[in-house]
C-alpha cells in the first residue's frame, strides 16, 4: 500500500516538472548568465501611432517603418517572429565586424562590394583577428521574421534566417566597441576606402547601443541583471535601467523618451515612445510572454491541488482502513 502511494505521489510529481519543461527550456551556461530562448513564435501589434507627434518630435523626414521595417507606421499593424533555434559559439573581431557592424550600418547591396574592397586593402580576417585578439562567447539564434503588415501574413517569411545575438558576457560590449572605433579610424584614413565614398563612424556608447538594439541584439537572463551590466559596462549617459524595462534618453526634432521592456527569454515584449510629458506616441505591443507566465502559473497551481487532494483522499482511507 505504501509502495504504491508513493509510486503515485512521485508520477504526479514527474508530470507536473515534464508539463512545466515543455514550457520552459532554459539552457544553463559557465558563467552568470543564461539563454532562455524557446523555439515559438511571438507576435506583435502596432498599438498606436501618432504621426502628428512623430512629424514633430522624433523626425519629420521618417516613419517608424525606419526603425521597424514593413507598415510599422499603421496602428493595428502587425508582425511577428518564430525562433528556430540557437547554437553557443564562440566568434574572433572579424565575426563580430562583419555579422554585426556591416550590415547594421550598410545597406545589403554594398556588403559584397566593400568586403571585395577591404580585402584588397589588407583588412581580411586574418589581419583583423591578428591586430585584434579578443574573442566572444555567444549564443547565436536564427528566427524566421515577418515584417509589419496590415494584412494578412504571407507563407514565407520576409528574413528567413533573422539573426539573435546573445553575448555570454554583456561586458565584453565595451571591448567591441574599443576595437571598432580603433579599426574604423584606420579605414576612414585608408585612401581606397576614402575615394570609394564607405566611411565607417565612430560611435559612442549610446550610439552603439542603439544601433545593435535594432540589430538582433538579445539578453542574457536575468535580462534586469544583464541590463545593468550592460549599460554600466558601456558607461550609456542617456540609458537607464528598472528591473526588465531599458528606458533611453533621445533627441531628434526634440527630446523624447524610449522604453523596452524585456521578456522572459530575453527578447522584445514591448517598445514605447514617449515625449517627455509621458504622452504616447508610438508603441508595439505583445501578450505572448505574459500568457506563458500566467500558464505556467496555473500549471503549478493544478498540479498543488491535484496532489494536495490526492493527499487528502489517501489519508482519509488510511484511516478508514486502521478504524476497520
């Protein structure tokens, strides 16, 4: 009788922590951080858009489809993600140059060409990774994106191999940016590169943060530590951090307010733009991460109460058995 009780007691247990692993598959890392990416997909709305304030406080030349490419600049537009899956690598200051800095500040028809170009000058990988020997540990994921749309998606996806970069040490952010600035110095002084019309800029701290931001730039969990560490690593003036929400301090027509909050895994689960009064004027949300949460919530909760109730009618026949 014992034996079977808990038989029983430890299969509820075993199914409870496998239904909770179907839902949470973090992966655990050497070091302070881990990925808490899941294979799924994330979708999201474009809940406001007031183009009058856009015109006049963030540009008057652009859109939010500059930041966020399809009709981003329509509320009720949509988009969405669906990660397929991560690999941890380890990538040299070439990796870095051409995965994250070339195509975040070029357009994609002007990759070949200036990477013919560098080549000949002598700036290939291995000059780069010999001039500059850091080296990364990362997690690299692949998601299949489409863009914005106010209609209905299409069956292929806009990028099919959209890029989630996740750096095992966000400290290691500041020495990207060191070696960068080094390296774009040299080829904005390199003639050839100059008479081809490329320039590389340099960047600040904030710069950079916004510009990866933009470009697949993930976090580690505990994504609030991961921040901290971040923006304290790059020593940000205008970015400042509240548990899982990145909020930073912009100028365009005038000043205005950005606000990320992160979910989770570590990725977007919303993003706010704000003047500085706190009125609205751009926003893309998601409920993905909030329904996960409140799944696993509930999970646990039934699986308490089925085992506490088990509990209960077992111990009532205990007793009924002895009274016999």
């Amino acid at each position: 009788m014992k034996k079977n009780t808990k038989n029983s007691i430890i299969g509820i247990l075993l199914f409870c922590i496998i239904f909770i692993g179907i839902f949470s598959t973090i992966t655990l890392a050497n070091g302070n951080y881990n990925i808490g990416l899941t294979k799924g997909t994330e979708n999201f709305t474009v809940s406001h858009y007031d183009e009058v304030a856009w015109k006049t406080i963030i540009n008057s030349s652009t859109t939010p489809s500059n930041w966020f490419e399809g009709e981003s600049n329509h509320t009720g537009a949509r988009s969405k993600y669906t990660i397929k899956g991560w690999n941890y690598v380890t990538w040299e200051s070439y990796d870095v140059f051409i995965s994250l800095f070339l195509p975040a500040l070029f357009e994609s028809e002007e990759l070949i060409p200036l990477l013919g170009l560098l080549n000949s000058q002598g700036y290939n990988e291995t000059t780069i990774n010999a001039n500059y020997t850091n080296s990364y540990n990362l997690w690299f994921g692949l998601r299949a994106l489409w863009n914005f749309t106010i209609g209905s998606f299409k069956e292929d996806p806009s990028d099919a191999n959209d890029p989630l970069i996740i750096f095992q040490n966000p400290t290691d952010i500041d020495d990207i940016l060191n070696d960068y600035n080094n390296l774009s110095a040299k080829l904005n002084s390199n003639i050839a590169i100059q008479m081809s019309g490329f320039k590389f800029p340099i960047l600040d701290s904030d710069e950079l943060l916004w510009l990866f931001l933009f470009n697949g730039l993930a976090l580690g969990i505990p994504s609030s530590s991961y921040l901290e560490d971040l923006t304290t690593a790059l020593n940000c003036q205008n970015a400042t951090v509240n548990n899982n929400i990145l909020t930073i301090n912009r100028v365009g027509e005038t000043n205005y307010i950005v606000e990320i909050k992160y979910n989770s895994e570590g990725t977007m689960a919303s993003f706010l733009v704000k003047d500085v009064g706190d009125n609205i004027i751009f926003q893309i949300i998601t409920r993905h991460s909030d329904w996960i949460f409140f799944t696993i919530i509930i999970i646990l909760a039934v699986c308490i109460g089925a085992l506490s109730v088990y509990l209960i009618l077992w111990k009532r026949k205990t007793n009924r058995i002895r009274k016999m």
